[in-house]
C-alpha cells in the first residue's frame, strides 16, 4: 500500500513502524474472510483492510479521530485472526495497538465512555479491587434488565453478567519445590485469572512440580498491561511492562529462569511483545527483549516436558484455542497434543479460528457483538457433544462459560487431573449429573 508519511512523521519510532505495517498490505482482502466483525456485519470498514484504511488515513494526517472512525476500531476484537491469514506478513497487532493509543491521546469520548474505561482500568488489573467489584456486583445484579434497556449503560448491565455468583477464596501465592528439580520456572501471578479461577493456577503449579520444576513467583511482578494496552493507555501499559521486567530480571540474574510461564494467552501475547514495546528504551530494550525469548504459554513449556504417565480414559473433551494463543502466539498444535497423550478424546469445533468474544474487555465494551459471537461459539461447540470444554485463556473460560451447556476448564486443570490431580470441580458436578 502506498503511503505519504513525511520525514518529520517518520522520525517518530511508532509512525515509520506503523508506516511499514501499512506497506506490507497489498489489499488483498484475504483477511476480511477471517474477520470476526466483518463476518457478523458485512461492512468493509469493519474489516482489518477496512481499518487499514482508516488508519492510515488518521496517521498519515495527524488528523483528529473523527467517532466514526474510533467506532470502526473500537470493533476490532484484536483477535489477530487476520494475520494468520495474511500472505504478506502484515503486523496489524503493532498498528492498531498505535491507532488506539493515538485515539486515546487525540480523542474525546463521551462521558460515559470515559467513566467506563477508566473504571475498568482502574480495577481490572489491581486483585484485590476487582475482587471487591465482584462482591458489589452481586448486590447490583438485580439491577442488570433495568440497566440492559438503556444503550449507554448497557456494557455495566454485560459487567453484572459475567460476574460470578459465587467467589472461590483466593489462592496462596507461594513458591513450590519439585521433590527432584530438572530446572525453576517463575509463573506470571496474573489479575483477573486469580480472582476468577484460582484452581488454574494451583493445577499448574502441582503440574510442574511434578515435571520436575520448581516454581516460583516475582516479587513486584504485577498485571501485565494487556488490559490497558488495549484500551490504548500506553503510559500505562509501558509501566506496567518496565515492572515486570524489572522483577523478573531480578530472577534472571539471581539464580536464572528457564521460563516464564502464563497460564492467560491474553497476557502470554502481551508480554511476548515487551521486547517490541520497549525497544526504543535504552535502559529495558535488552532486558525487555530477553524477557519475552523466555516468555512461554504453560503448554508450549509443558509439550517439552516428560510428565508422569496419563490415567484418563477416553472422556470426551472440546478444545476451543483461545485467539491470542493461535493467532497472537502462533501455539496451536501443543494443546491438543497433551490432551491427547493424557488420554482425552479432543475435538474442535467448526469455525475454530473465530473469536468466541471475549477479547479482554471487549465483551464488557461491546455487549452486542460480543454476545453474538458468543452464542455462535457455543453452537459450534454444542455439536461436539463433549464431556468438558478446555480453553486456555480465563477471558475465553469465562465468555463461553456464559452461553455453553458443557463445563468450561482450562486444558492445565485437565492435564493436572489426567495425571494425579483433583478432578475440576465443574467436571464433577457435570459428571454426577449425568
């Protein structure tokens, strides 16, 4: 695509590296085919070529964002699906992250928009305040028709839904010893996930120990920016990357890691990313970019380990890859491959590459689109007519959770259970059940 990008422009890192994502597209429109939104709405500015466009068009201008144009970004889920697709190698993950952050520095929402991202920001990525969210949102819960009737406040009445009725109590966060140890991983302590499902993070840590790990946690490691990095606060999430650099460079340093492992593709994608982030920062680059060579999705760790032999027989599991994990990390076979060699049936479902929803916030910030995404996934899931669904991803866990009849886990509670671990909880009621 060709672009008319001054030299004043281009001497901005951020421009020339947008400047050459946006010259690599050759408007094929390969990627419109897997597009999650264009596939709903049918509107080519609601596809990536589309937002290329409009990207572009914002860039190369330096002009104001105008709401037509944020609407056709704040669409985008980010899944990612349309690099898988592209032929040309188009990075439109590092374009749009820089169209919403010069959005978010160029534009004025309205009241209520502010509002809602700065209390998502202001809560998601902090534990014990998303936690107390919850609980509030429990006495709020009976407000949630009143509050779905009115477009504004829709995406509060979609927050009121997704949270759960009951909290599990929070998980001790503590290093755990391997009785022989081949090596020492340190496993990202995560915001959202520990809240949500904190039996992810025990089955992974009873998993490694007994691949022969020790497992560790960093302290000052805090979230890991994804959160805000796509609500475009790039301050914000640049922070939150130089923290946890600088926590796990601590590690590094003492006694080496051979990992750091996320158990949430969604944050597994982001941190892979610091390298690119921080590449302009002469004090993190290097530190920054060795942290993301260590950076591994647990299965991608796992399919490289010997693990105790498999006692499961035949249960019938769906695996829905989370689109940071296929498409953002590119870890689509090692999932499927442990579940398997633990002796579970897989299967996956039609339209396996689409997003389910969820995207981070994206279902609390568009409802509508999300939910239909939703429900389109659990029917392709529903004809698997599995035991169990298995995701990797606590956001996808959650989304899918919302519209399928099967239990939703993540695949290291079902390979924690495959070879010596408690059965998931939401497997045994499903089980009794039936």
């Amino acid at each position: 695509m060709r672009t008319e990008f001054s030299p004043a422009q281009l001497a901005d890192p951020a421009m020339a590296a947008s400047e050459a994502v946006i010259r690599k597209c050759v408007h094929c429109g390969f990627c419109n085919a897997t597009c999650p939104t264009y596939l709903l709405l049918g509107d080519e500015l609601d596809s990536p070529r589309g937002r290329i466009y409009l990207m572009k068009d914002m860039l190369e201008t330096e002009r104001t964002p105008t709401a037509e144009v944020v609407k056709h970004v704040d669409r985008c889920l980010s899944c990612l699906s349309c690099m898988t697709t592209c032929p040309s190698g188009v990075n439109y993950m590092h374009l749009v992250d820089h169209a919403r952050a010069y959005i978010e520095r160029r534009y004025r929402r309205p009241p209520h928009e502010r509002a809602l991202r700065a209390l998502l920001a202001g809560t998601l990525p902090y534990p014990n305040r998303f936690r107390l969210a919850l609980r509030l949102a429990r006495l709020a819960r009976p407000a949630r028709p009143l509050l779905g009737g009115v477009a504004a406040l829709r995406p509060l009445a979609s927050m009121l839904a997704l949270a759960p009725r009951h909290l599990a109590r929070p998980a001790p966060t503590r290093d755990a010893k391997a009785a022989v140890a081949k090596g020492r991983v340190v496993l990202l302590q995560g915001c959202v996930e520990p809240v949500l499902r904190p039996e992810i993070r025990q089955a992974a840590i009873r998993l490694l120990n007994r691949a022969g790990y020790d497992v560790c946690f960093a302290p000052g490691e805090a979230c890991c920016g994804a959160l805000v990095h796509h609500l475009g606060r790039e301050d914000a999430s640049l922070a939150a990357a130089r923290r946890n650099v600088d926590a796990w460079s601590r590690l590094i340093d003492a006694d080496g890691l051979d990992a750091i492992l996320i158990t949430a593709s969604g944050c597994g994608t982001t941190i892979k990313d610091y390298g690119f982030m921080l590449r302009n920062d002469p004090a993190y680059a290097e530190r920054a970019a060795r942290v993301s060579a260590l950076a591994l999705d647990i299965s991608e760790f796992l399919v490289r380990c010997e693990l105790p032999a498999a006692e499961q027989t035949g249960l019938i599991v769906a695996y829905q890859p989370p689109c940071s994990l296929q498409h953002g990390q590119k870890v689509s076979d090692a999932p499927v491959r442990l579940l398997r060699e633990a002796g579970y049936t897989v299967r996956t479902p039609a339209e396996a590459h689409i997003c389910c929803g969820s995207a981070g916030v994206y279902n609390i910030l568009q409802p509508d689109i999300a939910g239909r995404l939703g429900e389109r996934k659990s029917t392709h899931l529903g004809r698997l007519a599995a035991d169990v669904i298995a995701t990797g991803n606590v956001g996808c866990a959650v989304q899918i959770g919302l519209h399928a009849q099967s239990p939703v886990v993540h695949t290291i509670e079902l390979l924690d259970w495959a070879t010596g671990g408690p059965a998931p909880a939401a497997v045994t009621s499903r089980l009794e059940a039936s």
